[in-house]
C-alpha cells in the first residue's frame, strides 16, 4: 500500500517538472523571436529615409508648366438651367456682377428687363445704346437721357426728353456747364431757376449783356429783380461799382454796393447804401478785414458798432483802451474780459 503511493507521488512529481520545462521553453522562444523582430526593425528604418529627407535627397526635377485650368463654363449656361422667373433673375445678377448689359438682354420680363439696364446705368454705365433699349414708357428712360447729357455736356440728348420737368433740369445743368446763355433761352418759363442760369453764366463770363435776357419772375421776385441781381452778381466778379448804377431796384442796387465793397475792402462805397442796418454792416465787415477800428463808428447802428469794435479787439487781443468805446455795458466787460 505504501509502495503505491509512492509510486503514485513519484509519477505526478514527474509530469510536473516537464510542463515547466515546456513552458519555459516557449518563454524563450517568444522572448528571443521579438528581439529579432525588433532588430529587424531597426535595421529598416535606418535604411528608409524620412519623407523630408527624400526631399533634400530626391534630385531635382527639370520645371515643368502646369497644366491649364479647364475653362469655367459660360455664366449665361448657369442661367439656362433655372426655372423662367429665376433665369431672369439670375441675369440680373450675373449684369451687376460683371458691369455688362448683354445679360440684360437676355431678361425675358420687361420690368425686370428695365430695372436691369437701370441699375448699370445708377452704376455710371450710361452711353446712348443703353438709353435706347429702355421701354419708352419706361421713366428712367429720359433720366438715362439726361444723365448723358451731363456726362457729356451734349444738349441733343436734352431734346430727346418729353417730361417738361426734366427736360429743364437737362438743359440748365448743361447750359452752365458749357457757359451757354443761349441754351437757357430753352428752359420753360415756369423753371424756377431759369434767370439763375442766365445770372451764373453772366457772372462767370463777366458779361451784362447776358442779365438783358432775363424776362422772367418767380414766387419771390419780379423780372426786374432777377436781371438786377444778375447785374449785381458781375459787378461783384469785376469789382465794378459803376455796374450797379445801373441798377434800378433799390435793394439790389444796395447788395451790389455791398458786395463789391467787400470784394475791395473799400469802406466808401458802403456809405452809398441807402439803408443804415445794411451800411452799418457793410463797415463793420470792412472795418474787421483790414483791422480798422476807426471804420466801425462811421456807421449810425450802435449794435453793429459794438460788435465790430469787440470783434476787432478780441481778435486782435490788444488795445484793450478800445473796448471803451462800446456802448453796451454787458459787452464792454466782455471785450475787457478777452482782450
């Protein structure tokens, strides 16, 4: 009985010591089989070289050109494929994108074909073609006329218009422009502004007889008035005070000896003015321009003559003896106050 079981113990003992051996020899190869791998490894990648060595190593390749680009369909096919109220739309677009009115002719809408060469135009792309390809009932039609009139200073296109409005509009901006009397002579009689254009054109060119043209009033002023002030206006531009003898309202004749008293700085010609405030004021802008305080008192309106010897010393910020001769207590301290 003992000798089985010893037998026994013998016999498992042994079936224990080679399941270790076993497995230690599979440790080893395992072991050993992974440092090979990772040698291996190693060996690999120093012989590859990184992607930015190939590159400094990589000879160079002789310049090639690029190839060229496929060209980019036509806008106008982008257009074709969409619906009719989104095909004009689309034109539209493509217009004011590329400033160019042949899209707009593509517009098969009349109002959105309009509104399309309107925008260009609004843009500054007016010339006489696109004028012409606007409906005639269209109203941004004889605007479009209008504008290149003034673009060009062209009055033909002026007589291509229909609204009375407009039109005087057209040929007044270019009548000054050109400095042509005569194309005032074509606005409407109810134009506001129409002794304007003779007046300006007659100033700039220093010419009275152009005032002589003038046969029309408005809401303010009688025809007389008008070509009056239109005297005043190139006696101003000559500095001429015999031009507004000639004068014969009394208040333009007035303005027009204020006016070019101040051009010339001369206080005399302010003592021909009938009314003292306007006289008053006349010396006092003459008596401040050449530093004069003793222009101020010539004048009868004791405001003004203030104001004047005030403006002269404080501007000045001397001679504060002269504050003195202001009348008005409270602007006295002031003038002392700043002198």
């Amino acid at each position: 009985m003992k000798i089985n079981t010893v037998l026994l113990l013998l016999i498992v003992l042994c079936f224990l010591l080679t399941a270790c051996t076993k497995s230690e020899d599979l440790s080893v190869r395992g072991s050993t089989e992974n440092q090979v791998s990772e040698e291996k490894y190693d060996e690999q990648v120093q012989e590859t070289p990184s992607a930015s060595e190939q590159t400094q190593t990589s000879p160079a390749e002789p310049d090639q050109a690029e190839p060229a680009q496929p060209a980019l369909p036509a806008p106008s096919s982008n257009c074709d494929s969409e619906a009719q109220p989104e095909k004009d739309d689309c034109y539209t677009k493509l217009a004011q994108n590329t400033s160019n009115s042949a899209f707009c002719d593509k517009i098969s809408d009349s109002k959105k074909k309009n509104y399309c060469y309107s925008n260009l135009i609004l843009r500054g792309l007016v010339d006489a073609e696109l004028c012409n390809r606007l409906s005639e009932t269209f109203y941004y039609k004889e605007l479009c006329y209008s504008k290149l009139a003034e673009k060009n200073s062209d009055p033909g296109f002026c007589d291509k218009i229909s609204d009375i409005s407009i039109k005087d509009t057209c040929f007044d901006v270019v009548a000054r422009a050109r400095e042509d009397a005569n194309l005032c002579d074509k606005l409407s009689d109810s134009y506001a502004f129409k002794p304007t254009c003779y007046s300006l054109i007659a100033a700039k060119k220093q010419d009275v007889s152009i005032c002589n043209k003038i046969q029309t009033g408005d809401a303010t002023s009688t025809p007389q008035e008008n070509k009056d002030d239109c005297l005043a206006g190139v006696a101003w531009m000559n500095g001429d005070i015999n031009i507004c003898e000639r004068i014969v309202t009394q208040s333009s004749k007035d303005h027009c000896y204020s006016g070019v008293a101040r051009m010339l700085n001369n206080s005399d010609i302010c003592l021909t003015i009938s009314t003292s405030l306007a006289k008053a004021s006349c010396l006092a802008t003459v008596a401040i321009r050449l530093d004069d305080p003793s222009i101020c008192q010539k004048g009868s309106k004791t405001e003004i003559i203030d104001d004047c010897y005030s403006t002269i010393v404080m501007g000045t910020k001397n001679n504060i003896a002269l504050c003195d001769n202001i009348r008005d207590e409270s602007k006295r301290r002031v003038c002392k106050l700043y002198a």
